[in-house]
C-alpha cells in the first residue's frame, strides 16, 4: 500500500490555540470506504500526537490526503495498513521536507 500526502503549515497567530487539520481530496472520498477514512484519519492523528522530534506532538499542522492505494488488500488487513502508512509518511514528510522546531512549554501558574 502506499499514500500521497501534503503536510502544510496552519496559521500560528494566536499562540494559545493550537491545532491541527486533516482533509481529503474530494474525489478520494467518493470512492474510499468510511473505515479505511477513518483509519487514515486515525493514523494521521497518532503522527500528530507522536510528533516527529522527541515524541513532543505537532501542532498547527495540517495534512490533505490526495491519494491511497491498498493493493486490493480486503478491509481489515488495508485498515491496518493503511493507519501505519499514514502514521509513517507524516512523521517521515515532516523530519525530511518541513522545518520542525520545538516549542518552549507555556504554562499558566498562580502564585499565592
């Protein structure tokens, strides 16, 4: 199996809301099952919370799926497969072609 995928960068002008984004090509939504989306989906999100520096996860990150091939796997093996592909390429695309930084921690502390 294999994904082609874009990873982009979400505005980052407020600091303190942080999140991240993942769509599809509508043409691949017409012709994909709702599990093997929903496993894409699924594997995207771990790539997000696993982040690719340190285990410290991505944020403003967003990630458009253009296509998907399974190699006619049947749906339990493909959802499978597919969730590992996806979690791969966006931690891979993300160390080798995107700038990734870590961020400072911002905490919100009261002092009495």
């Amino acid at each position: 199996g294999s994904i082609t995928l874009s990873i982009y960068p979400l505005d980052s002008s407020d600091s303190y809301s942080a999140g991240n984004k993942i769509s599809f090509d509508k043409s691949l939504l017409k012709s994909l099952d709702e599990s093997l989306i929903s496993s894409i989906s699924q594997g995207i999100e771990v790539a997000f919370s696993s982040g690719c520096l340190l285990g410290y996860q991505m944020d403003n990150v967003g990630v458009t799926v253009h296509d998907i091939d399974t190699n006619n796997l049947t749906n339990e093996p493909a959802e499978s497969l597919m969730r590992s592909i996806s979690t791969k390429a966006v931690i891979d695309l993300t160390k080798n072609h995107c700038d990734p930084y870590l961020l400072e921690p911002v905490m919100k502390i009261e002092i009495e």
